[in-house]
C-alpha cells in the first residue's frame, strides 16, 4: 500500500495545478456520481444484510424485517471484528474474556506485543525508509526551506482532520487492513508534501533522474519484502494454518462433521466453519426447514 500510494506523494508534492484539481472534484457531476456510490453500497448492505452499514448494529433492521441479519448475529460479529483488530483474537487463539478485553484500553498492551511489533513497525519502516530516501535525494532543497512560509497554506487543517481519524481508527478497529494503511500513511506523508510544495523544480533533468531512482528503490523494498514473505510462508510445517504444502491450492482446516436428513435431504452438519466439507454444509439445525420451489431448495429458519 505504501508503495502505491508513493504517487499520491508525488501528486501532492510535485503537481502544480492542485487546487485546479481540488475545485474540479467538487464540480456537480462528480459531487452526483460520489452519492450515487454512496446510494449503492448502502443499498447493497441492506438488500444483504438488513443494515445500512454492515455490521453496525445502531443502522440495523433486524427487528424490522424477518429476512434481515439477526440482531444477536450483528452484535457478534461486531465483537469478533472488533477483537480481531485489536489482538484478543486470531485463527487459533481467542482471549479469555472478549467484551472486558475490548473496553477502555485493556487491549493496548496486548495489541502493542502482538500486532504492533512486528507487523505494524514494519509498515512504519517501510514509510520512514521511503520518506529518508527522499531527504537525501533532496537535502540541498530542505535545508533552504523557511517554516514560517509553511503556515500560509492550509496545512492545519487537514493534517488536524486527519489525526482526528487516525484517533477514531485506532479506538475502534486498530489494524492496517481496516483503513489503517492509508491513514496512518498520511500522519507521516503530509508534512513532508506540503514542505516540499512547489519547491522542486522538475524541469531539471537531475531532479527527474532522482525520482526515477527513487521509485526504483522504493519498488525494490516492496519486492523483497513480499519475497521474503512468501519464502517464510512456504517453509511453514505441515500443521501450521495457512501453509503451502499443497501449492497452488490454499490451506483448509479439516472439521469433523456429521451426515444427517432434514425433510428428505441429506446434510453435512458441524459445528464450527464448513471450510473443506461438502455442500450443503449447516451449522445450526434448529427449527430448520427445507422447501422447493421453482426448481430451487430453500433452507428456511
């Protein structure tokens, strides 16, 4: 993601018609096209799932509509995400009390050594690296910058917003696959944008030979980084999740399951995630009935 959005560094930095861009993206067509967008994923949420935003309990109708998501299923759910994002659970461990380990900051020790050194730190490397990279490229042009011209743009108020969302990411669901990528990008990127705004002039050969160079660089960390990724994931023993002995395929937990008749149709039950088990898998049977129509088998609760 850093990688990628090492354009969006050079477009703040080095673009000089930028507040062309800014008032065009508030032109009518595109103000319609971004509600319209907007219209759509709500609509798909709730055609789905019963929510305006799923799995937000409080935009919920599970009251309302019987085909709607169950009101006890969105409350679970938002506790599992949740305690993904803040280290109390993973794909063999769940800690002991979740609805306590979630409240107030009970989770940040725990988040600190499971998730923020290791897979945190390294993003943060990989940005401060990208970022050390440009000041030794560009020094001569830092060292002449003068502060005080940096507070006529509007600076302030952009990076205050963004810090504001970075605070409600890290409250709510502190990992970098839930946004976290991009805004946590931002807190460090922005500052450098807008001191180098304007202030390098690419009609020089020399600073577009360094920006070549840069990219090459930046792109040769994203590929080892992900090389030596996918060397250790390879080299994972037989009985660890997610490994690779059976390349190309991905890794399934094996579940035990029982064969079982419902109304004359012959069930795979279990208990946990259907995974590698034949359809039609179930988990809870309960009140569960079976009808046709039209050709098509419905499971009914």
């Amino acid at each position: 993601m850093v990688i990628y959005s090492l354009f969006l560094l050079l477009v703040l930095v080095f673009i000089d018609q930028k507040k062309n861009i800014l008032l065009g993206l508030v032109k009518l067509r595109l103000v319609i096209l971004s509600f319209a967008s907007l219209l759509i994923f709500i609509l798909l949420n709730f055609s789905a799932t019963g929510c305006l935003i799923y799995p937000v309990e409080k935009v919920c109708f599970s009251n309302t509509f019987n085909w709607a998501v169950k009101a006890d299923v969105i409350k679970y759910l938002n506790l599992h995400y949740e305690l993904w994002s803040k280290a109390g659970r993973g794909p063999n461990f769940v800690v002991a009390n979740p609805e306590e380990y979630i409240s107030s900051f009970n989770w940040i020790n725990n988040w600190f050594l499971e998730y923020f050194y290791g897979k945190f730190t390294d993003f943060l490397l990989v940005i401060l690296a990208i970022l050390i990279i440009f000041i030794l490229f560009f020094i001569k042009i830092l060292n002449n910058i003068s502060l005080t011209s940096i507070t006529k743009n509007n600076f302030l108020i952009l990076y205050l917003t963004t810090i504001i969302i970075f605070l409600i990411w890290f409250m709510n669901f502190p990992t970098l696959r839930y946004a976290g990528y991009i805004v946590t990008y931002l807190i460090f990127i922005l500052p450098f944008c807008f001191i180098l705004d304007k202030r390098i002039d690419f009609s020089k050969k020399e600073n577009l030979k360094r920006i070549f160079i840069i990219l090459i660089i930046s792109y040769s960390i994203f590929l080892v980084k992900n090389v030596t990724r996918i060397h250790s994931k390879m080299n994972l023993e037989a009985n660890s999740h997610h490994n690779f002995l059976n390349f190309p395929f991905y890794w399934v937990k094996e579940q035990n399951f029982k064969k079982i008749e419902i109304d004359g149709y012959s069930l795979n039950s279990t208990t946990g995630a259907c995974w590698n088990i034949e359809p039609t898998c179930v988990r809870d049977t309960s009140n569960l009935k079976i009808k046709v129509k039209y050709n098509y088998v419905f499971y009914l609760k």
